[in-house]
C-alpha cells in the first residue's frame, strides 16, 4: 500500500545533484533514490516549530521508536533550550 493513496494531498520534489530540501518539522515523507547515490540526510532543532517537535517526540515515545531513528539527546537539549528562555526572558 502506497501512503500516497491514502491522503488527501502528496507531492513529489525531485532533487539534483548539490540541491538541497528542507522538510518542515512533522511532515510525513520517504525517499527514492532510483540510481545508486550518497545522500546526507539529518535533523536539525529550531525554535519556529517547537510545539510540533514535542508532538512527534511524544509520538515516538508512544511507538516505542528505536533510538536509531530518534533525534539524539532530545530531553537535554530541551532542558537547554528551557535554560535558554528562561534568562532570555528574565
């Protein structure tokens, strides 16, 4: 079963060589790479969608996700973040 077929909306962006895509925080997505490539991929923190990365954090805690596919050290960063804000806005 293709997950395609069962929303409303799905988009294809193919990519060249030295392109780069930023996919916003929560989106759903799968990668094909029809030819042999190297491929970086990664996650990355940030401030503009902080209520959606908690809600996938939760998420993967529900699923019992393996550490592998989780971003590393999440609980202490947030506790730095928090840190952060709080003598930001004291």
């Amino acid at each position: 079963m293709f997950f395609g077929d069962q929303v409303d909306r799905c988009y294809r962006c193919p990519l060249r060589q030295g392109q780069t895509l930023f996919i916003p925080t929560g989106w759903i997505h799968a990668v094909l790479t029809p030819v042999d490539c190297l491929a970086f991929g990664g996650n990355f923190l940030h401030s503009l969608n902080i209520d959606m990365q908690l809600k996938a954090y939760e998420i993967e805690k529900r699923l019992s996700t393996a550490e592998l596919f989780k971003f590393p050290n999440f609980e202490t960063i947030c506790w730095y973040v928090g840190k952060h804000l709080l003598d930001t806005f004291r």
